[in-house]
C-alpha cells in the first residue's frame, strides 16, 4: 500500500445536505494517510461549527465571502499538504477502496517497494 498523503478538497456552499455522505465516504477510505479540507461557503456559523462538531479532524475554511468553486478549490489545494490532492463536490460519494485504486494507477505501490 502506498504511504503518500492525500489532500482531498471539498468545496461545499451548504445546501442540499450532502457534506455528510461524501466526508462519511472518506472516512471509509483504506488509505490510510488523508488530509480532508472542507471549503465553507456558506457563510452561516451554524452550519460551519456543525461540521467541525460532526467531523472534527478536517480542516475547515469558512470564507467571509462565496468564492465559488474555482477560487475555492485553489483555496483548497493551497492549503494542502499531500503529496496528491483529490478535489471532489460536496454531492461525491466515493467507494471505499477509491484512493487505494487510484493510487495503485499511478504505480506507487510498486514505487514505494524501492523508497
């Protein structure tokens, strides 16, 4: 298994209550190393405190203003530290083996037998 991290992006504007399926997906991810940014614009509190409540390892950015997808992803892969970044919709669900697959594409499961 491949021990790079992951930085994976979620842009959310908080509608339509799909944060928890996708950050519940990720959390089910056999990869073991992640890092999960959530892009908060939706300017209400409420709703930021609520993820951070419900899922308190991800790092949260809750913008003062709506600074839609593309400037909020940019926000995202800024803060990222991983080696990959995942950028994803707040409405994707992923299957739990979906990095570990994705991983194995690039061939780092073969690499990391040599590093």
């Amino acid at each position: 298994m491949s021990n790079q991290l992951v930085s994976i992006v979620v842009v959310t504007a908080g509608t339509n209550g799909h944060i928890d399926s996708c950050l519940d997906s990720i959390r089910k991810q056999t990869h073991p190393k992640l890092e999960v940014t959530v892009i908060d614009n939706s300017l209400n509190q409420e709703f930021s405190h609520d993820i951070l409540r419900r899922y308190p390892d991800v790092n949260l950015y809750q913008s003062r203003k709506n600074l839609f997808y593309c400037e909020s992803l940019n926000k995202g892969i800024e803060m990222g530290k991983g080696d990959f970044i995942l950028c994803l919709n707040d409405d994707a669900t992923l299957d739990k083996r979906f990095i570990e697959e994705a991983l194995k594409s690039f061939g780092l499961t073969f690499l990391n037998n040599f590093t």
